[in-house]
C-alpha cells in the first residue's frame, strides 16, 4: 500500500501560502508549512508557491530557504517538486524582471515579459493550456484543460523536452515544465477549482 | 485561448450579505458563507467581495441581535478560501498596506481599492510595490453628474473632478494591475451595462477591465461583452434572483458562443 504524501510548502514570504495549504489540506497528504531542514528531509514532495516579482523572490528565497538541503532533497534524493507561477520561474537562469537577476538554474532558460500583441498585461484570467509532451502530472485533464494565470512574464527555453504544456496569450509560452522530478507551472493550479485540484493529485501520487 | 470572466460580486453590509440599489438602497439576503456555496462552485470564475459597511465596528462584538450570521470580513475570507478554490477579490475599508496585507493573509487574492487612492494616489504605487500589481485592483464608481460621468468617491456619496477615463490612466500608472468599473447609476436598474461607459474605459488603458453595474437579464453579459473589449463581467443582484444563476448565465454565454469556460465542465465535485 502506498503511504500518504508528505508535503511541505515552503514559505519564503512572497507565495500565497494559505491557498496552496487550504487546498492539499483536503487531500489525502500531510500538510506542513516550513522552510526547516528537518521539514524538507521529511517531506516525500516540496511545493514552491509564488506571487510576485522576480528578483524580490529570488532575495527571499536566498535569505529565508536553506539551500543546500533544499537542493540536496530535490536534485540528489529526487523528490517531487512543484514551482508554481513564480516559484516556476525561478528555476531558470535568469530573469529579466525590473533588472537583470540570477534564478536557481535548475531548468535552462530565462523569464521575460510576455509580448502581447497589444493584448492586456497582466494576462489574467482563465486559459487553456495545449499539452506538448505527456506527464503523470497532467493526466486525466483531458486535451485542454482551462487554468487561472496572473503573470506579466513567462520562461522561454530553447530546450524543447522541458516544456510539457504551454499557453497562448499573444506569444505561446511554457504553461508547463517537467524535468525528471521538477515540475513547474506558470498558473495557479491552487485558485483553479477542479483542474486545480486534479493537478494536485497527480503530483502527490508522484514518487 | 483566453475566457472571459463571469464575476459574482458579493456586497457585504455590516456583515450580512445585501442587495444594492443606486448605492443607497439595502435588501438582506442573509448569510454570506452559505451564499459562497451556491454561487461560488457553480462555475464562477473568481468571486469579489465588497464591504459596504458604514460603521467601523461590526463584529459579533456589536451584534445585539445575538445573530450568528453576523461576520466580520476577515472571517468570511479565511471561511470562503477554505470552501473554494478560485480567485478572490476583497474590498471596502481598505485605508493602509496593513489593512491589504491582513487581506491577503487571511486568504485573498487581489485587493479593491476605491477611496483612499482618490485622496492620496501615491497609494497605489506603494501598494503595487509591496504586494505586486497583480493583486492590486482599483475600483473606479461612476456617476453622471451634471450630464458627465464623474469618478465618485465615499462609496458612491461624493464627486471628484476625476473623469473615468483620465482616472483608469493614473491608475495604470500607478501600477494597478485591474480596474473594476462600477456604475451608480445602472446599480440595481437591471437596464444593462453602461455600454458607452465601458468602451470608453476599456479603450483608455491596457490593463483589464472589470465591468459592473446594470445586468438585469442574462443578454446583458453578452451585449457588454460582444460591444466593448471588457475583460470580465461582475454582477451582484442578479445572481441572487434564480438558483444555479451562474451556471445558468454561463451556460447562456457558452450556448451564444462566447469565448467563456464550458460550465459543464465546472459543475460541483
């Protein structure tokens, strides 16, 4: 028999925190809210929220999140990992928010301002996203499932296997990435009724 | 490709959930977490809560009727993001970034701000720097006055020398991230949207646009939404008249081919 998932959000003061935690709570995990080492050795899956400005997160997420055991249960043990909106873009290289400033790197590419075609900025609202590459943490969503995005800026990546889902706002842009054990999303699966919830499950019968 | 956003806007007084009309007319509908269940999970897209009260203390403190429907907001926030996974917007009473980081602390996504930046605009740029412009939603109520549609600021109670257009700009300006376009006049009028109003605005600014005000009937979504470029919808009375109300407006938009989420693919777990 499987054990329950063990999920840990980390909290760097920038993520809405309370959503993501409102909605794992009612799912069948153990929810924890803590950037402590001893809480991110004992999480089977990591989630990264997000709200917010690029180089402000990445500040945070310096000051706040003990990196090396962060990088240590994500890039060594190999656990489920999941970046949501700007907790997805950080993993880039760089991003090109208000300045230039350096991400975690774990996935190639940088984030940019989306170019809209004169289409409103923020893109806000419900889209669909087209699925490019298959991934557990999809499955069930059928071809096109609608999310909720707030974002000004998107990846881009000329590395064609991470992008497992992108959107169409003016540009097509990685709605989507997995690589191995990392997942990120540029949308907020947590404000994303059932969709959301969905995505949720998927990633915590990841392993 | 992008929907567009059919919005149910919640109007909180004194901790009841009210009817409005004209911004001075108050009808009680009762309890507000149990409104959230009905309308919230049957294909909305977001939900927006406005606290229209007058008096500063409200709570169960002040209750004597002894009621316990009566809610302070912050309770109905932490209440509705536990029910309900989608957007939230909450506004009325908001004078400080404390009173917008208590906000989204307790489970709100974005916050709508209306009066305290028509008194001090440098508001929003210290909101927008602190919380990001994409929680940041400036309210603009407009009334004609003296035949031009004139900002309104006091809930609706007193014009400035703001034009809505010249407003919705500064506000962009400043770095909000939405303008939710509020009607006086068409407030509880059910004669439909200010079409005039609203292509107006939308065409004055790149941020979106959230129209409100005057939906009497569902064919007033689709007029506002096929003649102007809004980028949502809102309403309050008109969702409390029929059980199942958004579906049933969503599902009249996605019939009518408007570029909305299927609300057959939304219904309740």
């Amino acid at each position: 028999m499987m054990t329950k998932a063990r999920v840990c959000i980390l909290d760097y003061g920038c993520g809405n925190v309370k959503s993501v935690y409102n909605l794992v709570s009612t799912l069948d995990a153990e929810v924890t809210v803590s950037n402590a080492p001893q809480a991110i050795a004992d999480a089977s899956h990591l989630v990264l929220p997000g709200v917010g400005a690029f180089g402000r997160s990445m500040d945070r997420i310096r000051e706040l999140l003990p990196m090396a055991d962060l990088q240590s249960a994500v890039q060594r043990q190999g656990k489920p990992f999941l970046g949501i909106c700007v907790g997805m873009q950080v993993l880039a290289v760089t991003g090109r928010e208000f300045g230039e400033h350096p991400g975690l790197g774990w996935v190639p590419g940088e984030v940019r301002q989306l170019e809209t075609a004169g289409m409103p900025l923020p893109h806000v609202g419900w889209n669909n996203i087209r699925i490019e590459s298959p991934t557990p943490l999809l499955e069930g969503l059928g071809e096109s499932p609608d999310f909720y995005f707030v974002h000004s800026f998107a990846l881009r990546t000329d590395a064609p296997g991470l992008i497992a889902a992108t959107a169409e706002y003016g540009q097509r842009f990685p709605a989507v990435i997995a690589q191995g054990n990392l997942y990120g999303v540029q949308f907020h699966p947590e404000k994303s009724q059932r969709p959301g919830i969905r995505l949720f499950k998927n990633f915590l019968a990841l392993s | 490709m992008k929907k567009r956003r059919l919005i149910p806007v919640l109007l909180l007084k004194d901790g009841w959930l009210v009817q409005s009309k004209g911004f001075n007319r108050y009808q009680n509908l009762g309890n507000p977490i149990t409104a959230v269940k009905r309308l919230s999970e049957w294909a909305s897209d977001e939900l927006i809560y406005l606290d229209i009260s007058r008096r500063d203390e409200y709570d169960l403190r002040r209750d004597d009727l002894n009621h316990p429907n009566r809610r302070n907001i912050l309770n109905i926030i932490e209440d509705v993001s536990k029910e309900t996974f989608m957007p939230i917007t909450v506004g009325g009473r908001i004078r400080s970034l404390k009173d917008i980081e208590v906000r989204l602390s307790k489970g709100a996504d974005k916050v709508a701000i209306n009066t305290k930046p028509l008194e001090d605009p440098r508001f929003i740029s210290e909101a927008a720097k602190e919380f990001g412009s994409q929680c940041l939603v400036v309210s603009i109520d407009v009334k004609t006055v003296n035949g031009r549609p004139t900002v309104m600021t006091d809930g609706g109670r007193s014009p400035t020398e703001h034009a809505p257009t010249g407003w919705a700009r500064t506000a962009q300006e400043s770095g909000a991230g939405e303008i939710f376009l509020n009607s006086v006049d068409r407030d509880g009028a059910k004669t439909g949207y200010d079409l005039i109003l609203v292509d107006e605005v939308v065409k004055a600014v790149k941020i979106p646009v959230i129209a409100c005000g005057g939906a009497g009937e569902w064919k007033h979504f689709g007029e506002v939404l096929s003649q102007t470029a809004v980028d949502a919808v809102a309403a309050a009375n008109i969702f409390h008249y029929v059980d199942q109300s958004v579906y049933l407006a969503k599902k009249y938009l996605f019939e009518h081919k408007f570029d909305v989420r299927n609300p057959d693919l939304l219904v309740l777990r």
